[in-house]
C-alpha cells in the first residue's frame, strides 16, 4: 500500500505540449525558421562552390602532371635509343620465398 503523502497518477495525468499556443504558428517564430534555413542553403552554397573549385584545381593539377609524365617519356624513349639498356641491380633483401643465403622459408623468427 502507497504511502498516504504520495500522489498516484495516471496516463491521463502526463502532461503534454499539444494545444498550447506554441503548436499554433506564429508569425515572428516563422520567419526565424525561414531565415535559419535561408542562412544554411547560403553556407552550403558556398560550401559547394568551394568543393568545385578545389575540384577543378585537382583536375588541373592531374592533366599537368599527365603532360610532364608524357613529355618525361618522350624524353627517355628518344634517350632509350642512344644508351644501352643496364642489368636490373639484385636486391639484398630477401624474398618471399625466403633467404636466398640460408633457404629459409621467410617469417619472423625470434631468439630469447
């Protein structure tokens, strides 16, 4: 049994918001709305504006470094012709398969 001090409420008790006169428009709240809205699609646009124009300097940049990379080939193709072409140089390190000294099959090993 409750004590007598306390209060039993129901579902009928909760209080809520509908009704009041903030659910009703008012015409000053309105106007703030449309005027944050307003203020976000400007921010975005400009946000947009911006991502284009670091875009189209990224898409410039690309075709730049395509047309030294073409030039740089041109180059070492017409050089190609007059040197003769080198002996790869071997690697000291090992490969996957393994230690070419010891035949080890590759990992790691650990001593203690």
């Amino acid at each position: 049994m409750p004590p007598p001090q306390r209060i039993i409420r129901g579902v009928k008790d909760i209080r809520t918001r509908s009704g009041t006169p903030d659910q009703v428009i008012v015409p000053y709240k309105a106007y703030m709305a449309i005027t944050a809205l307003e203020m976000e699609k400007f921010r975005r646009e400009t946000e947009r504006d911006n991502l284009m124009l670091r875009l189209n300097n990224v898409n410039a940049r690309l075709r730049t470094v395509d047309l030294e990379k073409a030039a740089l080939l041109q180059r070492l193709g017409k050089e190609a012709t007059r040197r003769p072409r080198r002996r790869p140089i071997k690697s000291s390190r090992p490969t996957i398969r393994g230690c070419p000294e010891t035949g080890d099959a590759g990992g790691f090993k650990y001593q203690y």
